[in-house]
C-alpha cells in the first residue's frame, strides 16, 4: 500500500515536469513504409514475419523426423544477419549454428538466403 502511493506521487511530481519530445511525422511515415517494404521483400521468397522490420524465419524440416532447421533473417546492431540453426528432437539448444551472411543491406542478404534455400531444396 506504501509503495503504491510512493509510485502516485512520483508519477505526480513528473506529470508537472513532462515535456514532450516532438517526432518527426514524415521520418516516422518513411520507417513504416521501410518495414512494409521489409515485410513484402521476405514473403516474396517464403519467410515468415517474426516481428515486422526487425526478424524474420523459415522452418524446414529435413527428412529425418529427429531434425529441424530454421533459417533466421534478423537486425542486429543495425546490421542484418542471416543465420542457420539445426535442432534435434529432444535438445532444446542448436546443436549447429551456421552465418550465411551479415550484411548492411536487407536486399544483399535476402539474395543470398533465396539461393540458400534453392540450394537446400534440390539437395
């Protein structure tokens, strides 16, 4: 009960203080546009949207019932990164983990996942 009130007056005490930080309205349009962009490019070769702009994945399963492979296509420090990562039945870590690329552009990368996949899918 104590801490709730300690948590109203702090909010109190700020609301008085708060000051709005203005965005730009057309930088926050264009990264919505970039994002739907992203999103259009990775369901043109089968990837599935993970979270929008930011990662996405395909699931294949081998044809061993005991392996799973799951391509990730994911931003990380600003750098996209296409990675593989083999599961087992039963292990809950990869037992392999294999880079594809790393890359600044979005496209390069999922160039090279496309031919990735192409190369998987006639072995």
């Amino acid at each position: 009960m104590v801490f709730l009130q300690m948590v109203k007056d702090v909010k109190y005490s700020h609301n008085n203080k708060f000051s709005c930080i203005p965005m730009d309205k057309e930088t926050k349009t264009e990264t919505f546009y970039q994002n739907e962009n992203y999103d259009e490019l990775a369901r043109s070769i089968g990837l599935v949207i993970g979270v929008s702009g930011e990662c996405y994945f395909v699931t294949l399963n081998s044809s061993s019932l005991f392996k799973t492979t799951i391509i990730f296509v994911e931003k990380v420090d600003g750098m996209w990164e296409a990675r593989r990562e083999t599961f087992v039945k039963g292990k809950r870590y990869a037992v392999g983990i294999r880079n594809i690329m790393i890359n600044t552009d979005f496209k390069l990368v999922l160039k090279q996942v496309k031919y990735y996949l192409r190369s998987i899918k006639k072995a």
